[in-house]
C-alpha cells in the first residue's frame, strides 16, 4: 500500500540553537525567547509601498492605528491612497492579515513553523510603521513570533498581571505598563511571546514587523461553535404535544407540565466522539468570513486537468485551509470521506500543500478535480 510520506519537522527557522522538541519542551505557552538571526539577512517579503496597496483590497482585512497628541484612532479598511496623505506630524501603523492569502513566499515563510500542528496556525500579519510608530503596549491572547523585516524595532515586554486598560479607547492599550525586558530587533531577529505576555514594539525607523500568529479559541467560542454544529447537523423527531391540557388559574403562568416535557425534549442533545472530531475539522478549516472562493476563470474539463496535472501537478489555492484527521480530509468547511489509499495522498497535500506528479494516483482524480472547480487548488504555476 502507498504510503503518506512523514513531514520533516525540522524548523528550516533558527531557534536559537534549541531543536523543536526543546522549544515546545521548555518555551511554547510558557516564556519568551528572543532569536538573534533566526533568519540570516531576511529582508522582507514585501514593500511598505506594496502592502499599502494590498489594504485598498475588500478582501484584506486592514487596520491603520494613528496616535496625535496622545489620542489614539483606530481604522479598518479598505484603504485609499487618500488616507495615508493625511498622516503628517502623527505617529502611526498599517496592518494587514493574512498576507499567506497572497503571496506564496508568506506561506512558504509560514512552512518554517511546521514544528507547529497546522490545526494551531492562524496566519502572517505584517505591519509598517514610521519612526516612533506603534500600536501601545497590550496583550494577545494567543502565541506569537515577531519576526523583523525592514527596519529596526524595540520591543518591551513584562509578565505582568496587572491587565486594566485605558478606558474609553478604541484599542485595548495597557493603562500600567510596566516593562521588565527590551531589546533591539534588526532584520531577521525574532521574538517569541507566549499568550497574555505583555508587549510593546516602537519603530526606530521606517519598520516591517512579521507576525506569525496562532489560534487560541476561548472556551466560551468552542461551546458556542460546536453548539451551531450540533443545530446543523442533529436531528430530532417529534412535536411538542398536550392533549391532556387542563384550563389553567393564571393563563400566563408556564406550567410544570410543560417544563417537565420541554426538560425531556432537551435530553435528546447528545452527542459522541465522531461529532467532536468532524466538528473540530470544519470549524478549525473553515475559511474566515470575508474569504470567497471563484471557479477558474477558464474551467478546464476532468480529463484536461488530470491530464496537465500529471504533467505539472497541483499546488493549493493561498487562501485553503485543509486538515486531516481519523480518514477524514476536512477542507474550507467541508468534510470528505476517502478510502484509506486516498487518505495517505491528500495527507501528503495537506502537509505540503502541493503534489508532485509522481504523489498523483487514480483514487483522487474525482476530488481533486471537485477541489480545482471549486477554486480550492489549482494547477503549480511553476511547471510547463
């Protein structure tokens, strides 16, 4: 039988001398570490002048926080060239998420983590501030690394418990900051924060700052999620019925019969094993609001595709999220069922987030082909 080839874990990220196991041993979720070169003359993926123009897009979320005189402003995109002439004599930052969304260096920067389940990942942030730019000192609620591009930052940082923030802002900034730790990162230097680690990052020029974010759902969020699964997804039979109904005192009093039979209706909510984990899967893959996916603009037909596919194979499209688990292939939301032999393949895609010629086999040809229409992946734009 084929077989799924094991992904190398081997961060391709400097760790400071620390191998994976190590870091996740002795820091992930628990301390911060600071990376001198975790990647030697990183530059960058990007110009301030180009991630400017990907914040004009509706479908990059942006943000542009400015500060004058002590007043905070915080605005959400999409942007106009219009907005960023209006910054003189002010200090301020643009952020725009999901960067892996459009360029394939970001999700190649993103595969140097992949000593991290891709179930935790989130996406690439990068930001841009002038000297003396910042968005204040706060918290996140999820582990971070602060990769530096262009420019240099300071970064201060404290374990503090102390979390009042300034009250009627619209950023969450740190009323009592107190900073226990800073330092200078310069291109290619990297920070790692674990959650509710308190930090604050000034530009000391003009700055590029790469965060590699992950997941971290409240619990109120999980409950909340599983229980919109289990609307979708749980059948019950039957109807509320009373033929027995007496003529009551008070008319508008809600009667113990009712409560008793409401109580056992309520009691067919249940749920197993094989709801959590399907439910895990396309909550976990399913794509954020504002992503769509379109057909290709020229649609080619199932033998064409699998025919080019053999020659040049396939690669997914920047914006999927596809994860695997129990023999199932969970993909922007959706739940696919496969036999085992197509299980170990579209694992191998999952891992890589492409296939090669020779990773193609006739038990995917229809769910690959399904996939391509759909938008999720497409043909590598890399081969002849």
């Amino acid at each position: 039988m084929k077989q799924a080839s094991k992904p190398d874990i081997t961060p391709i990220i400097s760790l400071g001398g620390l191998t994976p196991e190590v870091f996740l041993r002795d820091y992930w979720q628990k301390k911060p570490l600071l990376i001198r070169g975790a990647i030697p003359d990183f530059q960058g993926l990007l110009t301030p002048e180009a991630l400017q123009k990907l914040s004009y897009q509706d479908d990059a979320e942006s943000r542009l926080v400015t500060r004058k005189d002590g007043h905070w402003k915080l605005k959400h995109g999409p942007f106009a060239p219009r907005d960023f002439s209006k910054l003189h004599q002010q200090n301020w930052s643009l952020l725009v998420q999901d960067i892996n969304h459009f360029l394939p260096s970001a999700r190649n920067l993103l595969s140097r983590f992949r000593f991290i389940p891709h179930a935790r990942l989130d996406d690439l942030m990068v930001s841009f501030a002038p000297e003396g730019g910042g968005i204040g000192p706060h918290f996140d609620s999820y582990d971070v690394f602060l990769l530096q591009g262009l420019g240099s930052r300071r970064w201060q940082i404290s374990a503090q418990r102390d979390d009042e923030f300034i009250p009627n802002l619209p950023l969450r900034i740190l009323k009592n900051f107190k900073p226990e730790q800073e330092w200078i990162l310069n291109a290619g230097d990297m920070l790692y924060l674990p959650p509710h680690y308190a930090h604050n990052g000034i530009a000391l020029d003009d700055c590029m700052t790469y965060s590699i974010g992950f997941r971290a759902p409240s619990h109120q969020e999980l409950i909340t999620q599983f229980l919109v699964y289990l609307q979708d997804n749980l059948k019950a039979d039957g109807r509320y019925t009373d033929p027995d109904l007496k003529a009551q005192i008070h008319p508008a009093e809600i009667s113990s019969e009712m409560h008793e039979q409401v109580n056992t209706i309520l009691k067919k909510i249940s749920w197993n094993q094989q709801n959590i984990e399907d439910f895990l899967g396309c909550y976990l893959s399913e794509p954020k609001p504002h992503v769509f996916f379109d057909q290709p603009d020229e649609l080619l037909d199932s033998a064409t595709f699998l025919h080019k596919s053999e020659e040049s194979g396939i690669e997914l499209n920047l914006k999927t999220r596809i994860l695997a688990s129990t023999g199932k292939i969970f993909i922007n939301g959706e739940i696919c069922k496969v036999d085992p032999i197509a299980y170990l393949e579209l694992i191998n895609l999952a891992n890589n987030y492409e296939l090669a010629p020779s990773d193609l086999s006739s038990h995917t040809r229809n769910i690959l082909y399904k996939w391509y229409a759909s938008g999720y992946l497409t043909l590598k734009k890399n081969s002849s």
